[in-house]
C-alpha cells in the first residue's frame, strides 16, 4: 500500500514541474529583444485590452460624467435609469456644469470658433477645451468625437481617451524600464489613474500632462536603447504631438509638476547612457535628434496657434485673476502638510467627509505618497551603486526632485529661482500631480535595479518604508483627532489602506515587486474607485426637461433674443445648453461687448476682470457686482435698469421675480425644480 508521504511527494513534484513549465513559458513570452527593450507581445498587450474595453464604453456611450447631477432637480423617481454605477459628484462642477454645458452650447451653435452665448462672443479655441471646426481640434483628439458621433458617444471619447492615453503612457514607460514585468506595469498604470489626484480633478487638463511626461521619458529610452530609428521616431514624434494638446489646455498648474518629473528623470537617463563606457557622446546626443525635432515642431505649432489668437491669450493673460499668478516657496503648513500625507483617509472624501483636510473633496485630493515610502530602498540603491564606484543617475534624479518638491513645500525665501524652475506656476494642491508620477517612476527603478543584480534590499533598510507609511499615517491622523475631524467617522478604510501601503512597499523592497504592485494597486482601489460614476450618456437639459424644450422653441423663434439667468445654477447651466445669447456661465476671459454693456463706466472692472461664472440675482436699479468667491461673479438684475430694457429680452428664473418690468410666459415644474420664464416689457 502506497504511504500518504509518498503520495504527497509526487503531487508535489508534479506541481512543482507544472510550476517550473510555466515560469520558463512566461520568461519566454515576456523575454526582451536584444536591445533590452520589450518585444512586441509585451509591449502591445495591455494597451490593445485597454482600447478594445474603450471602443466598447464609447459605442455604449457610458462616461463618467457628473451630469447626473440634474436628475435630483427634474428626475422622476428614486433611481436615475441612467446611472449604471456609483452616483454623480456635485463638487465635479467644473466637469458637467461648465465644460458639459459650453460643449452642448457648441453643439447647438453649429461648433464655431467664436461661440456667441455671450455678447460679443467667446473664443472657442482657448475656453474650456471645446469641439470646434478649427485646425487645432487637430491636436485635441479627445473632442474630436462630438464632430462625427452622436453626443453620448462624443462624451465617452472625451471622458476616456486622456486616460487611455495616460495608462497606456504609463504602461510602456514602465514596462521599457521593466521589460520583463507586464503584469507589474499594468497595475501600477492602473493605479495611477486611480490616484484621488486624477479621479477628483477627471478632466483632460488634469490627465494629458500625465500622458505626455510618461511618453517623453519613454522617447528618451527608445532613442537610447533602440537599434532601430522607426521606434525613436514614433515615440519622439507622439511626445510632440502631446506636447501641443497639453499647451492647448492653457491649464499650466498641472503642467508643471509633469514638465518637472519629465525634465529630472530624463535627465538622469541621459547622464547615465553619457557615463557608461564605450558609449560615444556625440552618437547619444545624434540619437536625441528625432526628440529635438519633434519639440521644435511642437513649438512652431504652438506657436503660431498662440500668434493666430494673440488677442485672447492677452486677455487670459491680462484677468485679475488667475492672470499670471504666482505662488511663494515655503506656504505650506503643517495642516497642509498633513493633508499631503492624507492619501490612505481618502475614501472619506466619497462620503463629502473633507473637514481637517481642505474645503472639497477635489483640492483635498492627495496621492498615496509611494515614492516617499520607496525613498529608504532608493538610498540602499544608490549606496549600492556608490560601493561599486558608481553613480545611478535615473535614482538620484528621482531623488532629487524629491527634495527640491518638498524644498518648494516647506523651505521659504528662494523664490527667484523656483521661479526659473517654473514652480511657482503651480500651487502646493497642483503640484501633488508629481507625487504620483513620481511613485510609478521609482516602483519601476527599483524593480529594474533589483532585477539587474538579482539581489533584494536587506530587511532593515526595507522595513524603513513601512515605518514611514505607519509614521506619515499616524501624523495625519493625529491632527485630524485633534481637529475632531470627520474624516475619520466617515470611513474606516483608511486602516486597510495603510496596511495595504506598508506591505506593499516592503515587497517591493524584497523584490517581491508583482505582489507588492498588486497590493499598491489595491489601496488606490479603495481610496479612488468609485469616485465618479458610470452613466450612460448626458443628461441634457435642453431635450430632456420641459422648461429647456420652452427656452428652446422661443430660442428658435427669437434666436437674436437676450437672455438673463436668476438664481442657481439651473438657469444658468440651461440657458447654455439651449443655445440661447445670455449673459450667464462660466468666462475665461471677460468679453469686452458684454461687461460695457453691463459696466459701461468701468466701475467693477477689479470684480469681472477675471476667469469666474457669472450669476445673476433679484436686486433693484443699474448692475450692481459682488465677489463671494474669487471665482464666482454675483450680479443684480432689475427688468428696469436701463442695461435691461437696453439688452435683455427674456429671463429665467429658479425662484418667482416681482419685478413691474418682467412679464410672466411660463411656469414649469417638474421634479422638484420650478423654473419660470419672462419677457422683460419696454417701458
């Protein structure tokens, strides 16, 4: 009779070559060419599954938009059948109140350069990212959907290619530093753009830096690495092209931090290729040329996109606010500070819990931190390195945008020259982005250096990342105790989180580097799933609610009518998305027709002179303009001022407006929102 040892022993040896054949069947699929780059299975894997999972979304016309948002005013019934997911986040209002409504206000116009909402028009090509017929859209691919698809399809282009483009950014970059870690590279991509960074400010502003810094530091290792000029080519040429849609958006903040990373890190690889031995300078600088090209013709592009509507840049450049603002070294404080480290209580934020933190879930949004907690296997690299008389330049550059991020964070009085690193372009909550492009940039050098010498870093310097995971956490959640804080009633996930971090950074640290990823992508799970919601096309106020369908028709028979929006931010918003000519929404720019028209003497020009949306309230007499927020414009309007019975033709209202000037048309209810509609009479 066989013995229960002796069974057991060839199951196990049957497992174990089963094991064996697999490892050496994915060490044989994942090997890389002979360049050291990944071929071609490893390098195109993940990006066609994340496409051929995006085709599918946008045929489905399924986004993540907020819009949403409106059912809670006109829906009927519990649930939206709309929402497949989640629910919609009314702080998002940058997403589906102002740049969902001026697209649908393109929409309706037909897609012009100069959108007339406003008196006197708007540039199209410069405010918030629009679908236009004009050259640029070119390089905006991501509204270039609203052109040719139906609105659901053209809103899950927008929602999905900038991240597409980010994860797949990331992705190669990783898996070029990492060739034979497929696995790790997606999941550290997707844990990226799960970053409470990316998902609370979800706009192609926010994402398209990502996109662009992990494609030039890819361009600048295929141009070393490469045996071939086709691979240097593309990847020089996208970084171009990316460059331009990046400058299109105008949003420099989240440029920054990117252009930092990209600018340091690239560097370090550059040194490095120039201090390997028998490797010629001039052949490394040749190799860089299909880069250079590219960023002179991204520069010309720009260039003349700039020259070609001068006039507007002037004005952006010229508002109260932002205009050229700057920000001062050293600002942060402790309770920022705090509020850096906060990236394992972030699931509070989905609850609204932000208090101890910041004023909203979206400038309360921080990273997870993991370049810092890396930090401790980064110096056993490096010393490493210096005990073999080496220097490791991609590790110290990354080290030393560390310190100079931090130094700009907490270190006071070297403004002039943040000012020529161009940091002080951002602010201490833009700047955050960097963090996270900086942790995919070190899980993958440290993988890389540890796979290169088959060595793990010794448990002491190792278990020095997970302390200060539980240190930075413990920090945090002092000052939120201290601060009777919310945060920490409102979800108990950060425990896990920081389980999760601590764990997760240890195996990375031993070369366990698949499953620390894996637990890295996990806590980015809890703290940025779910943020935004899944949801099936646009709610659209123009079709989908009574009061829309009516400004819509008087809008078609009076198309030259003027239009004032009182109260929240339903008129507003509606106004927008019927087409209609009103002096309500959000302005990059003050239009010089419609502000004399409603200052002509030039008296509140330190109120309108700025990037804000403009709202209108009941009051009495001439405009008169107040600034409850630096962003937010408050104007009064009376039927019998001379700027009304001069200009406006109808108003529409959320709340009943006595005014002797303004004649009841329409009542609408619907849901829980009553809106009413008037024409102002001539006296």
């Amino acid at each position: 009779m066989t013995s229960p040892t002796a069974v057991r022993r060839r199951s196990d040896n049957r497992l174990t070559a089963a094991w064996v054949r697999a490892e050496n069947a994915w060490q044989r699929a994942v090997a890389p060419r002979p360049s050291g780059l990944p071929n071609l299975l490893v390098l195109v894997g993940f990006p066609v599954v994340a496409l051929l999972v995006v085709v599918v979304l946008v045929a489905l016309g399924i986004s993540g938009n907020s819009s949403g948002v409106y059912w809670q005013s006109f829906g009927s019934g519990s649930a939206d059948p709309d929402l497949l997911a989640g629910r919609p986040q009314g702080i998002r209002s940058d997403e589906w109140l102002v740049q969902s409504s001026w697209i649908l206000s393109q929409i309706r116009e037909g897609f012009p350069v100069v959108n007339q909402s406003f008196p006197g028009g708007m540039d199209a090509t410069i405010q918030n990212d629009l679908p236009t017929w004009d050259w640029s859209s070119v390089f905006r691919p991501h509204v270039v959907g609203f052109l040719f698809l139906p609105l659901d399809q053209g809103m899950a282009v927008r929602w999905w290619l900038p991240v597409l483009a980010a994860l797949v950014a990331a992705y190669v970059f990783a898996v070029t530093v990492m060739p034979r870690r497929p696995a790790t590279a997606g999941a550290l991509a997707v844990a990226l753009c799960l970053s409470p960074m990316i998902q609370w400010w979800f706009l192609p502003t926010t994402i398209w830096p990502v996109a662009w810094a992990f494609t030039g530091l890819t361009a600048v290792l295929w141009a070393f690495r490469s045996t071939r000029r086709w691979p240097a080519i593309v990847a020089a040429a996208a970084t171009g092209y990316l460059t331009v849609t990046m400058v299109m958006s105008i949003y420099v903040p989240y440029m920054v931090p990117a252009a930092v990373v990209l600018v340091a890190v690239a560097v370090g690889f550059l040194v490095e290729r120039l201090r390997t031995p028998g490797v010629p300078w001039r052949r490394t600088l040749l190799r860089l040329v299909p880069l250079a090209v590219a960023a002179v013709g991204a520069v010309a592009v720009i260039g003349i996109w700039a020259l070609t509507r001068l006039d507007t840049i002037k004005a952006v450049l010229g508002t109260v606010y932002p205009g050229q603002r700057l920000e001062l070294t050293g600002a942060t404080s402790v309770e920022a500070l705090g509020a850096l480290f906060s990236g394992p209580f972030q699931r509070s934020l989905q609850y609204g819990a932000v208090g101890g933190i910041s004023v909203n879930q979206s400038e309360a949004a921080a990273p997870l931190m993991i370049v810092v907690f890396l930090v401790p296997a980064l110096l056993w690299i490096l010393v490493s390195a210096a005990r073999r008389r080496r220097v490791d330049w991609p590790v110290l550059a990354t080290g030393a945008v560390l310190v100079v991020l931090f130094a700009f964070l907490l270190v006071p009085h070297w403004d002039a020259l943040a000012h020529l690193l161009l940091l002080d372009r951002s602010t201490d909550a833009r700047l955050r982005l960097a963090f996270d492009l900086l942790g995919l940039v070190a899980v993958a050098l440290v993988a890389a250096r540890l796979d290169e010498g088959r060595v793990r870093v010794p448990w002491g310097p190792a278990s020095y990342g997970p302390v200060l995971v539980l240190v930075t956490a413990g920090f945090v959640y002092i000052g939120l105790r201290i601060g009777q804080s919310n945060v920490l009633g409102a979800s108990h996930a950060w425990r896990i989180v920081v389980v999760l971090l601590a764990v997760g950074v240890l195996l990375v640290a031993r070369r366990w580097i698949a499953p620390g990823a894996v637990l890295l992508l996990a806590a980015a799970v809890v703290v940025g799933g779910g943020v935004n919601p899944l949801y099936r096309g646009v709610f659209d106020l123009a079709t989908q609610t009574t009061a829309g369908r009516a400004v819509t028709k008087i809008v078609d028979r009076e198309p030259d009518a003027h239009w004032v929006g009182i109260g929240g931010y339903v008129p507003t918003a509606m106004l927008l998305e019927t087409g209609a000519h009103s002096y309500n929404g959000v302005q990059t720019y003050p239009p010089e027709e419609m502000w004399h028209e409603i200052d002509p003497s030039g008296r509140y020009e330190q109120i309108w002179n700025r990037l804000a949306n403009v709202n209108w309230v009941d009051g009495d007499g001439d405009p008169k303009l107040a600034l409850p927020v630096r962003d937010q414009i408050q104007v009064s309007f009376d039927g019998c001022s001379t700027f009304a019975q001069e200009n406006v033709q109808y108003v529409l209202a959320d709340q009943r407006v006595t005014d002797q000037c303004l004649t009841p048309v329409r009542e609408v209810t619907q849901g829980a929102e009553s809106l009413w509609i008037y024409r102002v009479e001539r006296r």
